[in-house]
C-alpha cells in the first residue's frame, strides 16, 4: 500500500496511516510498524510517532490474510430459526464479520461453529444481509444458503424489513421526530459519517423517533429507520443534538463517557419468512448495561435541608449526619463569612446607603444592620434576597462538588421564607427539627446568653414554628439529649437510604417494561 503525505501538519505516522486505512485498528497499524512492514520514503520506519512532511511516500505492508473462514468457539444467543435462516441477539461488543481491523472473534465465526452449512457461500461475510456496530447490540438476521440471502437482500433493498432500535441519548428531544438528512463518508475523517448533501455523494437516509421517557437530561427513544446507511441513528441524533450516550465517534466528551459503549440496540425486527410461511416479528430487550446506563445517569444524590426554629438542634442534626460521612454544609456559616470582612455583602450596603452598618476593618455590625434594616421593609426585603442568592450559590456550588455521595445536607434555618427557595432544584428532602419551645428557649439563654426580647426578635424573623414543621417532609423530635439526637440521625439515614433503593428499584421495573423486558 503506498500514500503521499499532503498534510502541512506534521501528523505522526500512526495516525496519518489510521486515517488512511478505518479499516485498520490504531493498534494493529502500530505492531506492523514496529515489526518493520512500513517504509518512509523507502527507509524502514519503526516509530509510530514519527512525524510526517509533505510530500513523503509512506508504504505498509501487511501480511496476506487468509482467505479462508476458520470456525470459532462463542457463545450466539439464537432467538428465531428455521430451515433457511436464524436471528440472533447479538451482544455488543461483537464484530459481525471479519475485516482489516477484526480477523477473528466475529459473530460469524461463532456461527459457522453451529451452522457449518454457512460455509458454502463465499467471501468473509456469508450469510450476512445487515450488519449492527460492533458496540451495537440486539436482533441481526442471517441467511444459512444462498437463495435465502439473495432474497432477504433485496427485502431489505426494497423496504419490506421492519427495523427499530432502542436509544439511550443525550438531551431533551421532542416526542416524536424525523430525520431526512442525506448521509455519506465525512470529508475528512474516513472512519465517521456525516450530513452529506446528495449532489456532494450524500445518499437519501430516514429516521423516525418516539420518545418514551425522559430522565435527568436523558431520554429513551424508540427508533425507526426506513432506511440502511452506515451509522444512520447515531448520525442523524447528533446531528439534531442528541449524541447517543457512550457514542465514541459523534457524541462530545461528557456525552461520550457516560457510558462503557454506544447505548444503541436492536430491539424489533420483523421480515417475510423466507420459507414461506407469513411474517416474522421478534422483539428483544437490551442487555443490563443499557438499564445501567439508565441508573447510573438518574443516580443523583438526595439533598437533604435541614430547617428549625434557633436551639432546635438543627445544627447538632446537621453535625450528627456529618460525623456519620454525609458531606454538610450550614447557610448560617456562610453568612458568617460574608459578614466578616470585605466582601460582596459589604459593597451592597455601601451602594445602597447602609456603609454605617460596616465597622472599619469592612465587617459587618450586626446590631446597626438589624437597626437599619427594621426602618424600611423594602430595605429588608432586597438585602435578604441578595443574601440568601450568595448562600444558595455556595450551598448549589457545594452540592454539585459531591455527585459521588448518596445523601448531601444543606442547614437552611430560613429556607422556607427564603425567596431563593426555587433554586434548589430538584426539591430536596425537607427535615424539620422539633423541639418543646420552653427547652428551647431554656437552651438558648445557656448557651448563647440570649434574652427572652432577643429570642422573640429572631423568632419573629422567621415563620411560626408550627407552619415551618407542617411543611417538612419528616420531623426530628429533639427534646432529649445528643445520644438520642445522634440515635434519630441514625434512623434518619437508613430510612432515606431505604427510600432511595425503592426509588431505584421501581425505575428499573418501568424502564424495562417500556423496553418490553418482562424478566
């Protein structure tokens, strides 16, 4: 085989010979260079990573391939047979027939071991009317004599074979869609396929959606092609934005490695019998790493707020789920910190008209604020906002810092009146902490000092109690000491962790019924 080098690039020999050859694995072309079968200009060349220069010829040689088909031992799940063909589910992972890149270990190789009668038709691929990726699973049909596959390939050619796979994408794509997008080889890259114009060598290509569910930024969807070009579903969904999860060739990065493979499966296939005898019609469900897929993207962790009126035990909840390994983070922390120094908090009141309330090194003094603030209700209302937005932005910032985690906890004291509540979104899980107000008033002047005016004035700043609780989705009782707090958080955490399992368990059971998988 012999190229001339046209790129000004300096492109490694490697991959200069990769784009040249798609049939080629990157790493097969890299053993045949090393083992000497590449000249440069007519010198050996035995370093992948050569660069290149315009103009040099590079020539490979690579050993004759057999001609002959050898059977192999494999494991081939037969769905449908008859006299003149079989269906198979065929897994992903598996090449259909040999090629450059894939001499051996194909679906085909596998079958000749079961259907020796295959071997009668010549070439590297008989029997073979339609191929599937190699990272493409599901329902493939193959012919076991002649006649029978010169048949089923001109049912194919003339549209009387029904097709329809199951797609893991991407995105949030309509209900229903369609493609007609002419496809045909990418310009530049020999091993994609692209939107190619049909006066430009692009060949006519159809493909319907229906979608069946929607998750968190992923969907499933039913999938039909009228038509057979090479890589048409993964094509046509990235080219209207929604790249196949695990796509190597069309999805970005973050698409691409949220699963092991392209999430594309063969799911319905129905055909003429070709002995005669009406039409077949099969169905599979895809294989566990799809649902996987499913799982594993919908896997969010459960937040967690925290809420209660002062000397609740709020925070010693909060510290209780911390010190058994739930990542916590506190509102009233973090205001802390915004009002101890210079900062965004400081630069609004100077802006608008409360720089008194700053004390000289640019913190905040609390007394002159409440004062300040208790002189105009609109005053009030815009710095609480402004402020509960900065705390939302670090609690937000916090949360997505540990997706790996089950279970993240926020304490919001004022969660409930805060008018950034709508940014927490999905609504997380609301705990209330509970306590008889005469201990809690009790806890408050031991600990902090505080009198009964200044308990009256905080309180008021929040929503009666009462109201606070009626809203949250459980209630933690905290009228007894920290053993029995810590017991509470104990039991806490296992029911949300059983709630969790539940949740993941019934999306399982509805996903694989859409997927018509009755196991």
């Amino acid at each position: 085989m012999e190229f001339t080098v046209a790129d000004e690039g300096r492109p490694r020999l490697d991959q200069f010979l990769s784009a040249e050859l798609p049939d080629f694995s990157r790493s097969r072309l890299q053993k045949l260079i090393r083992n000497g079968a590449c000249l440069i200009d007519g010198a050996p060349a035995l370093d992948p990573d050569a660069r290149l220069l315009p103009g040099q010829i590079i020539n490979l040689f690579p050993p004759p391939t057999s001609t002959t088909l050898i059977p192999e031992k494999g494991e081939v799940r037969v769905v449908w047979q008859s006299p003149h063909a079989i269906v198979c589910d065929k897994p992903a992972g598996l090449t259909v027939h040999p090629c450059p890149s894939q001499p051996d270990n194909t679906l085909i190789q596998r079958l000749l071991e079961q259907y020796p009668e295959i071997s009668a038709m010549e070439g590297f691929r008989p029997g073979v009317v339609h191929r599937l990726d190699k990272d493409t699973s599901g329902l493939l049909i193959v012919a076991l004599d002649e006649k029978t596959r010169l048949r089923l390939t001109e049912d194919f050619a003339n549209r009387r074979v029904y097709k329809e796979y199951l797609a893991l994408v991407s995105g949030s794509p309509p209900d229903k869609g369609e493609c007609l997008e002419p496809i045909g080889r990418h310009p530049a890259l020999k091993t994609k396929m692209a939107i190619v114009q049909e006066n430009a060598g692009g060949k006519r290509a159809k493909t319907a959606w229906t979608k069946l569910w929607q998750g968190n930024g992923v969907a499933l969807l039913s999938v039909r092609i009228h038509t057979g070009r090479t890589h048409q579903i993964r094509v046509h969904l990235a080219n209207r934005g929604f790249p196949i999860l695990g796509d190597k060739l069309y999805a970005p990065p973050n698409v691409k490695n949220m699963a092991p493979r392209q999430m594309l499966s063969a799911h319905k296939l129905a055909f003429d019998n070709p002995s005669g005898d009406g039409r077949v019609e099969l169905e599979v469900p895809p294989p566990d790493d799809f649902y996987q897929a499913i799982l594993n993207n919908e896997a969010r962790p459960k937040r967690v707020v925290i809420v209660g009126s002062a000397g609740s035990g709020k925070s010693a909840f909060r510290k209780a789920l911390g010190e058994r390994g739930v990542p916590v983070i506190s509102a009233d922390e973090i205001v802390g910190r915004l009002y101890s120094g210079p900062g965004h908090v400081g630069d609004w009141l100077e802006r608008n008209g409360g720089a008194d309330c700053l004390n000289p090194e640019g913190g905040i003094e609390k007394s002159r604020l409440f004062a300040w603030l208790g002189e105009s209700d609109s005053r009030k209302k815009n710095f609480e906002s402004f402020v509960h937005n900065l705390v939302a932005d670090e609690i937000l910032s916090f949360w997505h810092a540990h997706p790996d985690s089950d279970i993240l906890a926020a304490e919001i004291p004022l969660y409930f009146e805060s008018p950034s509540r709508k940014r927490y979104d999905p609504r997380p899980l609301v705990a209330g902490v509970s306590c008889d107000k005469n201990i809690r008033r009790a806890r408050l002047k031991e600990t902090r000092g505080w009198s009964d005016e200044k308990i009256s004035a905080i309180d008021g700043w929040q929503l009666p109690e009462e109201t606070k609780l009626s809203r949250c989705d459980v209630v933690i009782e905290n009228n007894s000491d920290l053993k029995a707090l810590n017991l509470k958080a104990d039991a806490f955490l296992a029911d949300v962790r059983d709630s969790l399992g539940r949740e993941r368990e019934k999306l399982l059971h509805d996903i694989k019924k859409l997927c018509g998988d009755s196991a």
